[in-house]
C-alpha cells in the first residue's frame, strides 16, 4: 500500500518547503473526509488520491496541481464545501477541483464510441486549465489499475470508455507512457482471448527480437557514424494494444506481424535529424505508401 511518505519524498525533489507544507495540510483533511469510506478493493478510500497525487508527482507538477490530486473527489463524495476548499487551500484549487469534478460528471450515452471526438473536445473545453485533464487521466489510469475489482460490467464499461476517451486524451497530451498503459490494461479487460496470444507470442519471440533489434541499432549506429551525425538511438516495442490494431487493419495473426519494435533517433537538430532519416533510407529503401514523417 502507498505510504504519503513515498509521495513526499517525490515532491521534495521539487517542490519548495512552504509548498510542502500546504500539501501536507491538504492530505490531513482529505484523509479527514474520507474517513470510513471504502474502495471496491476493500482498501480505504484515501488509497486512491494518493496513488493518484503519485502519478502527478512523476510528471512533477505543480503544487496546486499535486493538492488538486488529493482532493479530487472531495466536493463529490464527502461533505467537503466549494467554501472549505475555497478557505482553506484557495481560488486556483478550488477552480482545478470543481474542473475534475466536473469532467466526472460528463454523461456518456450508449452511442458514445461515434461521439467520443465530440466528447474528447468537451472534455478539452471543461479543463480550460490543461492540469485539471491531467489531473484527471491520473485518476483514470488509478481506476484502470484496479479495475479488477469492480463488477465485470462495471469493468467493461470503464475499459470501453477509457480506449475510446481518456487513452486518446493522453496520447494527445504526449503523455505516452499513460496511453499505452490504458491501452493495454484496457485491452486486456475487453479481448483477453487476443490479449494472451500476442502475449504468448511475445514470450516466445521475444529473445528473437531483441536480437535482431540489437543488429539493427548497430547498423544505423554504423551509417550515422559514416555521415558523421551526432545521434542518440532509442527503441521500445509497440504495446500489445498497438499490435492488436495492426492485426485487425491487416487481418492477420500475432506471428505475422512484423514491426513490433520502434526505432528513436534524437538528434541536435532538425537538419541532422533530416541527414539521419537520409542514412537510413540508404540502407533500407521506404516503401512507397508506407512512409510516414514523423520528424
């Protein structure tokens, strides 16, 4: 279980001593508010703002933002006032509260997925403070964590909703790390038969590709080198949700897909990353219709 001094030892990193000091004031009296309430997990409730206020410490952001994340359920689920709110931590917290709030309160109709663009801009235009999305795609990816124990249509439900809604919404944020997160975690809620296969795969192949991948890395090391470009080379594989998307649009099965791995080259500028993109296309020739810019 999350001790709050694991999330004060986050924040020391950044945050000022007089900053501390109100986030402080502000676990006491959210810890006081939810006091006897409950997760479907069993766990006290006041489990769940501080995993979320974790989350907002990793992207270190700012102290109202971090207080915002420890209070945002308060104004709907305990007796907690806009005025005690107001009072006690001021205006700027209150406006990131009542704006998570009211996200929350979106309703969602049975036609959703055709209108999840729709929704994703109201959304935008409930948050005019982009920290209140962030804000709430932290509590979001916290639900999505233990979404195993809720009721099996409560988890579909939230599954569904958080591929169509707040996975894009990260994406769009570039927060990338949290949409492959809710991606995956999602994916294995709604398609767990497809979900084990390309797990399956991945286990079995998975010494294969690193392999390969590592043959790979040294020949654009090797080219960059040749056009003397100062490079730093990264790679990940695509999430299993991504893999799954590829498998659909090509109609085939986990076996036959072939770039389950992304290659990253950072470069000092925007000319070298040009020359970069130049040196690998003299080694592997694009595939007309197929390449994409993403420089």
């Amino acid at each position: 279980m999350i001790r709050f001094d694991d999330i004060i030892e986050k924040l020391d990193s950044y945050l000022a001593k007089e900053d501390m000091e109100e986030v402080k004031k502000a676990y006491a009296y959210s810890a006081k508010v939810h006091a006897g309430q409950k997760r479907y997990s069993g766990e006290p409730y006041m489990v769940h703002p501080m995993e979320v206020t974790s989350v907002l410490a990793d992207i270190k952001l700012d102290k109202e933002s971090i207080i915002t994340g420890l209070l945002h359920d308060t104004l709907e689920d305990t007796l907690a006032t806009e005025d005690d709110i107001n009072e006690m931590f001021g205006k700027e917290v209150l406006t990131l509260v009542e704006g998570v709030t009211k996200i929350g309160q979106i309703q969602i109709s049975s036609s959703f997925k055709r209108q999840a663009e729709n929704f994703r801009k109201l959304i935008l235009a409930t948050g005019k403070d982009i920290r209140v999305i962030i804000v709430k795609l932290a509590d979001r990816l916290h639900n999505v964590r233990t979404i195993s124990f809720l009721p099996k249509n409560k988890q579909e439900s939230l599954a569904k909703e958080t591929l169509d809604l707040y996975a894009p919404l990260a994406d769009r944020l570039g927060i990338y790390w949290m949409r492959i997160e809710l991606e995956d975690r999602c994916f294995k809620v709604l398609k767990p038969d497809e979900y084990e296969e390309i797990s399956k795969t991945f286990v079995d192949k998975k010494e294969e590709w690193e392999k390969y991948s590592l043959e790979i890395e040294s020949l654009i090391f090797e080219q960059l080198k040749k056009f003397n470009i100062k490079a730093e080379i990264q790679n990940r594989f695509k999430n299993f949700y991504g893999i799954y998307k590829k498998m659909i649009s090509r109609d085939i099965d986990s076996n036959s897909v072939r770039d389950v791995k992304a290659f990253r080259i950072i470069t000092e500028d925007i000319a070298a990353c040009y020359a970069a993109l130049g040196s690998v296309h003299s080694v592997w020739k694009p595939v007309p219709g197929r390449f994409k810019d993403y420089i």
